[in-house]
C-alpha cells in the first residue's frame, strides 16, 4: 500500500488574486502536489460574493509556481467549445511546462446556464454533448489534426499544433457516481475517476460497475487512477477539536459536502483515516477547504499528518 497523494482545493472565493498566489506558493512548499478551483459563472448560491474565474486564475497560478500542478474540479463543458478548449488547454501546458490537470464535466447548475443563456438539457443530453467533446479533446491531445462528427459538435480538419507536453496526454479528471452517464465517461476517457465524498460508501458497487464497463470496451481498469474530494477541518489537538467541529459544520454541513465522510479531526485521527481510504484503493485525495483557514491547515498537515503516514 503507497501513500495517496495530496491535492489541495480552494474555492476562488475572493478579490484579492494575490490571497490565491500566496496559498498556491504555500500548498507548493509543504508538499502538495495539486492546487485545485472551481469552475462557475459565479459563487454557487452566493451570486454577489467576490469569485474568480477559474481558467484565468489557473494559468496565473501555474505561471506563479514552479513545480505545483493546477486544475478544476471540474471545468464545465457547455462554458467553452471544445476545440476552443482543447487549445487551451494544450497551450496551457506548454507554458507552464506539463503541469496541467484536466478535470471536465457536464455542469451542475442550471441557474447560471439560463442566466447566461447557455444550453443546459436533461442529465441524458448533457452527457452526450460531454461524451462528444472528450472525444474531440482526447484526439486533440493524440493528433496534429482533428475531424469528429456528433450530434452537438461538427469538426472538420482541425489543427492543434503543437500539442500538450505531458504524454500521452494531460491527466483527464472524471467526478461523480451516476452508474447510466458518469461511469461509461469514465471507463472511455478518465485518466482519473474523482469519487465524491458521498460516493465513498458505494465505492465497491461503482468500482464493480467500472470494471463491468471497462471489460465492454476492453480498458484495463488498473490504468484508471482513483481520487477522491473531501473537506479537510484539521485541529491541531483535541482541545481545539469541539470548534474546530463546529466551525466545519457551520460552513460544510450540506449534504453534498459529504462531511461525515471528510477528514475532520486531529492530525492521528486524519492520518489513520488516510491509511484506511489508501487501503481502499484511493490513489490521491483532494482535500477542500476555505481561503481562511487553507494555510494554517496545509502547514499542520506537512508537519503533523504526513509524517504519520511514511
């Protein structure tokens, strides 16, 4: 059993692109490997809150840092075309020398897409036009040259050139759980399946489920990495632990954060929770947490937790 790796995902939840930097510097020093933003139009549910954009916040990051890996959990296709995206992305990890992670889903919140008078559709459509554009963007990873034609997108002869520096491709992200959609996206195009918190409980089911999908289309699953999102509350002991509690409740208690699945607790109660999930086959974990508390929380982690777990 090997240690999982450690991502770190801050909600872009503020004015200040230098808040962001900063913890983006700290996250590269105490040894995480990932930096990680959401990708909406704006705050979910908090419209009026200060919030970046995630693509310009993520090349600046990446041109901030030297050796720190950034993404989206996870850009939303019906934003961007997919080759308009494809070469982004492409030319995103030529700058910043192969270390983009590529996270891409079908989108979550219809309020913003009717706001901004984008296409949202059923679970169904929406799937099919994310099936379409990983088709497009895997082939614009491989090829100089790009022809596809779907329902939702028509390519003709496209060129990306030059392509991406990581080989064979970026890391391609997949979250969720959905066993009808989400798990055939993931056997075909993830380099990563992204289990959210809440899909921990039903890990062994959906894992079966991916092996069933992968035996169809002949994919050797072993090649499919799995990570996993959770929200980090850390207390540096057990006096600090009741507020601490609190405090994580106050802000994640929704039932989509999945808290009682997170990692709340004191450096030897995460550390153990960490063994238990990399026994469980969890390759990276991507813990969340607010810009408030990311820095003291990534120090305790370097200095407390992960000596735990060599």
């Amino acid at each position: 059993m090997s240690t999982p790796e450690f991502g770190i995902y801050v909600p872009q939840l503020v004015s200040d692109y230098a808040c962001l930097r900063d913890l983006a510097r700290t996250a590269e020093h105490t040894g995480f490997g990932s930096f990680w933003l959401f990708d909406h139009l704006a705050a979910p549910g908090m419209p009026d809150h200060p919030a970046l954009e995630s693509w310009t916040t993520a090349t600046a990051l990446l041109g901030d840092t030297t050796t720190l890996r950034v993404g989206a959990l996870v850009l939303c296709n019906n934003f961007r075309h997919p080759v308009v995206l494809g070469r982004m992305a492409t030319t995103l990890d030529v700058i910043s020398g192969g270390r983009l992670e590529f996270g891409l889903g079908s989108g979550s919140i219809a309020e913003e897409h009717r706001q901004a008078g984008l296409p949202w559709g059923g679970a169904g459509e929406r799937s099919q036009r994310l099936g379409e554009a990983l088709e497009i963007i895997t082939s614009m990873f491989a090829r100089e040259r790009t022809t596809f034609e779907g329902t939702h997108y028509q390519v003709r002869d496209i060129a990306n050139v030059p392509g991406p520096v990581q080989r064979p491709r970026p890391p391609i992200h997949i979250g969720g759980v959905g066993p009808k959609y989400t798990i055939p996206l993931v056997a075909r195009y993830a380099d990563v399946w992204n289990i959210p918190t809440y899909g921990l409980r039903e890990q062994r089911r959906l894992t079966e489920l991916l092996e069933s999908e992968c035996a169809r289309i002949d994919r050797d699953p072993a090649t499919i990495r799995r990570s996993h999102q959770a929200v980090l509350a850390l207390a540096a002991n057990e006096d600090e632990l009741p507020e601490v509690r609190d405090r994580a409740r106050r802000h994640y208690g929704a039932a989509a954060f999945g808290l009682d699945e997170g990692y709340v607790g004191t450096p030897e109660m995460v550390a153990d929770l960490l063994s238990e999930r990399a026994e469980q086959g969890i390759d990276a974990v991507i813990f969340m947490t607010g810009a408030k508390q990311a820095e003291a929380t990534m120090e305790l982690f370097a200095a407390e937790v992960v000596p735990r777990l060599s």
